[in-house]
C-alpha cells in the first residue's frame, strides 16, 4: 500500500501505481481517499461488487444445496422439451374457438 500526502498528489501516477497496488491520499497525516486499480473490469462488476443487495443474494443462495453440472444440464433440457399434454390442450383450445 502506498501512501501519499494530498499535496503531493500527482492524479497519473497515482492511476499508474493503483493498478497494482492500493494508494491512500492523506490529508493532515489523515487518510481522506483509497485509490483502487480496476483496469480489467466493466461497470457492471464495478457496481455488483459494492451492491449490498447483489451480495445478500450470493449469501442467501451459498446457502442452498449445489448441484452438479451435468444436473443442470438434465434440469434444463427437460424444461426445454415439448409437453405433449399441454400441447394437444393448446390445439383443443384453439379448435374449441374457430
């Protein structure tokens, strides 16, 4: 972590170190701004990460059962395929109105 007084703030060389490592602007011996490095991300994962709502849900959902992927997989072609029941209903009720 690198530590810079406010009135030694050079703002590029700051962008250039916080790419690797977390700069703190103090001011008065006080830190007053964390620089982070985020070159890489998009802002959608800039603005989950600091989602309180977004990581409420991660933990709501850890505590759930995992399943395998090939379970997955299973769970989501089946609710792919056609049902034939509720096709032939569909016709009937079409037939039914003409």
């Amino acid at each position: 972590m690198k530590v810079i007084n406010v009135n030694d703030l050079k703002i590029d060389a700051c962008v250039r170190v916080a790419q690797g490592q977390e700069v703190v602007v103090t001011k008065n011996g006080q830190p007053v701004l964390l620089m982070l490095g985020v070159k890489g991300m998009d802002l959608e994962q800039l603005e989950l990460c600091r989602s309180a709502k977004f990581w409420a849900l991660m933990r709501e959902r850890r505590t759930r059962p995992a399943i395998s992927r090939k379970e997955l997989e299973d769970q989501l072609a089946a609710a792919q395929r056609p049902n034939p029941k509720k096709d032939v209903a569909v016709t009937r009720k079409r037939r039914s109105k003409e």
